[in-house]
C-alpha cells in the first residue's frame, strides 16, 4: 500500500454513491477503489489485498449477503455492509453472513469514517497480510506479481500468476476449484483450474507429482504452503 494507507474496496451499483464515496474517503487518508458489482469486485479482489470493504446490500445478480457469505470461505477481508433495510432481522442477517458492521442509507459521512477506523483498529497489526512468500528456493513476491529463484524471474503466465496469488494470499486455507475460477476468471471450468494447478506445480515443485507447496485436499480444493 503507498504510504501505509488503507486500501478500501467500494461495491455499490449507484455510480453517484459509489463516486461519492470514493471522493470522500479518498480526501481522508485512505486508498479507494470502486466496483460496480460482485462480479466487478471479485475480479479486483484477485489482484489486490485490500483492507476493508465497503459492500452494499441490494444489488442485481449476486447481492451483498450471497458476495458476503462467499468471501468468506476464503478471505477474512472485514466488510461493513450498507443497506436501506432498517429492521433488526436485515441487521443480524447481515452479521450472520459475515459483515462486522452494518449501517444503515441515509447516513453521516463522519459516522463512516468512525465505523470504519473502529474496524481497522481492531484487526491484529500482526495479521497483515505477507508481501512474500517463500516456496523453497523461489521467492513469490505478491506486491510486485512476480516468482523469483535467486535474480531469476521464473516467467508465469496470466492465469498462473492470478492463481499463485489468490493462493498465496490465503496460505495454508484450501480453496475450492469454484471460487478459484471466481478469483483468477479462469475458463473452462473446474477441469481448467485442475489444468492450471498441474502448469503452476511444474514450475514451483521439485517433485510435481508429489507436490510440497501447492496441494490438493480432497473434497475442498488447492491450498498453498509455503516455508
């Protein structure tokens, strides 16, 4: 992140809010960028730790309890979920699929701005997430997108390089092959995500028929360890 400031993802489908949002937590201390959708914000979440998103509720396709509930099966990013729907039951719903706030449309843009710096004090400064990943002899560098075996760049595809991150951005938690398709837009399925595991082992194992670092676990998907 530059500077060290939080990097917040906004997810609304209302451009004017979303803008606005944008402009105001920009102009206090922290790093913004906008989706439109859940669509739009998984493809940003593969390629960007963000520290905090900012998710609206009601939005077509996959609303924001479905995209909530999702996320978390594979990232603990915090979530402070906006909604027009006051009543208490929309509340604990939100909660219960994962949002560590909620705050209700019309609202304070100072109360954002307080909800928001409570969420962040709250996470463990030990919790952040690592820029490196060792593999061995190679070096995943998460910032810069690149593997690395001393000087050398070990060259990696798009789709390769898309799949080592979200891995790497989750080491040691499987992954299902269904939400891997979501964080690295892979086509073809869950065939093609075993395709890319099988590309990616060749280039990070010794041994890629007996892999170290990047292993299946049956019934859950691909999970990363590295050293």
């Amino acid at each position: 992140m530059s500077d060290d400031k939080p990097h917040i993802l906004v997810v609304d489908d209302d451009e004017r809010l979303r803008n606005l949002l944008a402009r105001y937590l920009s102009e206090h201390r922290y790093i913004v960028t906008t989706a439109s959708d859940a669509a739009d914000a998984s493809a940003k979440l593969a390629s960007v730790a963000f520290d905090l998103i900012v998710l609206d509720l009601m939005m077509p396709g996959e609303n924001g309890l479905e995209f909530a509930a999702r996320l978390r099966r594979t990232s603990g990013v915090p979530i402070l979920m906006l909604t027009a729907m006051s009543e208490p039951e929309d509340r604990i719903l939100g909660l219960e699929q994962g949002a560590d706030d909620y705050m209700v449309k019309p609202f304070e843009p100072r109360e954002l701005l307080l909800r928001i710096g409570n969420i962040l004090k709250r996470i463990p400064q030990s919790e952040a997430a690592p820029t490196e990943l060792r593999l061995g002899e190679l070096v995943f560098d998460l910032d810069r997108e690149e593997l690395r075996q001393g000087d050398e760049i070990i060259r990696l595809t798009s789709v390769e390089t898309a799949l080592l991150k979200a891995l790497a951005k989750r080491p040691g938690m499987p992954i299902s092959r269904e939400d891997l398709i979501e964080l690295t837009g892979a086509a073809g399925g869950d065939r093609a995500v075993d395709v890319q595991v099988t590309r990616l082992r060749r280039k990070i194992e010794d041994d890629p028929r007996d892999p170290r670092f990047l292993q299946t676990v049956r019934g859950k998907g691909y999970v990363l360890r590295p050293d």
